[in-house]
C-alpha cells in the first residue's frame, strides 16, 4: 500500500525536469557517463553554495572538492534505486565532507551568520531557500517530518536574521512555524486570514515575518556569490566527465540492493580530501 502510495504521489507531484533526472540516473547506471553529467548539472549550484556557505576558501579548492564529490557519487551510484536516493548520497556527502578548518568570518555579515549555522541546518536551508527544492524532498533526506523541517528553518531565518531561537515563548514558535508552512504553499485566503488573525496577537512575530521577507533579497546575492560563470561551470563539469570516463563503478552485494529499494540506506560514505 505505501509503495502505491508513492508512486501515485510521483505521478501528481512530478515535474519536467524530475522526470528527466529519473531518465538520466537510469541511464547512468547503465554507464552512460554523459547522462551521468546532464543528472550532475541540476545539482552543481547546490553544492557550490553548500561548501561556500561552509567557510572561506580559494575558489579552486571549492571547485576540486565538488569535483571528487561527483566522482565518488559516480562510483557509488549504482546503489540509488531511485533520484531521491542520489540526492541522498549527495547530501550525505557534503555533510560528510563539510570543511572546519578555516575562516568563518566574511565581509558579508548574512554569509558569516550562514556559516555558523549547524551543518544540517545550513544544508536544508540552502537547498529549500537557495535552490527551491521543495519540502518533501528536503525533509526525505533529512530523514524527518515536514513539521520538523520547518522548525528547523524557521530558526536558521531568525538567526539570519539575528534573533535568537532560545529567546521566544513557544506559541511566538508556534507561530513562526505556521508563517513557515504558508510561505511554502500557494496562497488560501481562508487560511491566511486565520494566520494573519494569530499572528496579530503576537506583536513580536510580526516584525520577525517582516525581517524574514527583508532577507529573501540579501539571500540571492548571497547565492549568485557562489555560483560559477559559464566557463567555470563548463570546465568543472568536464573535469568531472573526464574522471567519471577513469573511474569504474563500484556495484553493490544483491542483499543491499534488495534492502535498497524499499529503504534507502546500504551505501559507501563518501569521503573526499
């Protein structure tokens, strides 16, 4: 029944481009390295921000972590059953291979802030802020509820945006969390009116709603920081092409396969240096 479920979700939920990236992954296990990079490019940006929003480092050093970070998926990849489970290898490898060794402190305040986030936090937050994955996805990585996922994200705005979590009362959280939740769906009018009635009793919350939409354009600076010129993006993709052309496959024992498609959670961390 759940796996029905599923699929009948897929089918109402799925995009253009998530079906494409199902049509590359497929291939790719095939050994279709080309697929490999058309699947790699929808993912690249993310990566990019991940690892700048880490620490400060030379581009170059940026740009050969992500690399071996694509690497390493293509070696690992015929153990993803489905795209959300590459995307969960992915995941799983940043964080893996999250830098702490360097300066966290920018000219750019937001981006320091950004940096002193939790390395999970930082992840969610750029992949549903930065790159509009949408909720379900985030929270399938994360391994936690929806509900949960926007607690997290509503704490990483106020911390953005230099109000402490810790200082507020639980409805004003509450609260937060619902402005959350309604800021990732289409707009209702019934609901939105309820919520704009809740939030006006909560003086407080109101300006923080106001500082969260004041953010939304510091963070497209903070994104377009990050992310390569077209020379760049298209030598860092051949680069990976040439090493994923180097690097063979490493084909997972029948048993994790098996264990993999109802749950994904047989595979190799990866490890870069």
């Amino acid at each position: 029944m759940n796996s029905l479920r599923s699929f009948l979700f897929r089918l109402s939920h799925t995009t253009p481009e998530r079906k494409a990236s199902r049509t590359h992954l497929k291939r790719a296990k095939a050994g279709d390295v080309e697929a490999y990079l058309a699947l790699t490019a929808h993912y690249l940006d993310l990566s990019l921000i991940y690892f700048g929003g880490c620490l400060h480092e030379p581009m170059d050093m940026r740009f050969a972590r992500v690399e071996q970070v694509f690497t390493a998926l293509w070696q690992h990849l015929p153990y993803a059953e489905r795209v959300s489970d590459f995307e969960y290898m992915l995941a799983s490898a940043l964080l893996e291979n999250t830098p702490d060794n360097g300066r966290i402190t920018s000219a750019e305040a937001l981006v320091t802030k950004l940096r002193m986030l939790q390395p999970k936090t930082r992840f969610a937050f750029i992949a549903y802020e930065f790159e509009n994955w949408p909720i379900r996805w985030v929270a399938l990585l994360m391994r936690i509820r929806p509900r949960m996922l926007h607690r997290l994200l509503s704490e990483a705005r106020c911390e953005l945006c230099g109000i402490s979590w810790e200082s507020l009362a639980e409805e004003e959280r509450a609260c937060l969390e619902a402005i959350s939740v309604s800021l990732g769906k289409s707009p209702n009018l019934r609901a939105s009116k309820e919520l704009c009635r809740r939030v006006a009793t909560f003086p407080r919350v109101s300006e923080i709603k106001a500082l969260w939409l004041e953010l939304r354009p510091e963070l497209v600076e903070v994104r377009h920081r990050y992310l390569p010129d077209l020379s760049q993006r298209e030598r860092l993709l051949g680069n990976i092409l040439c090493s994923a052309q180097s690097t063979p496959m490493n084909h997972p024992p029948m048993m994790d396969r098996v264990v993999n498609t109802v749950h994904f959670a047989r595979h190799a961390k990866i490890k870069v240096s």
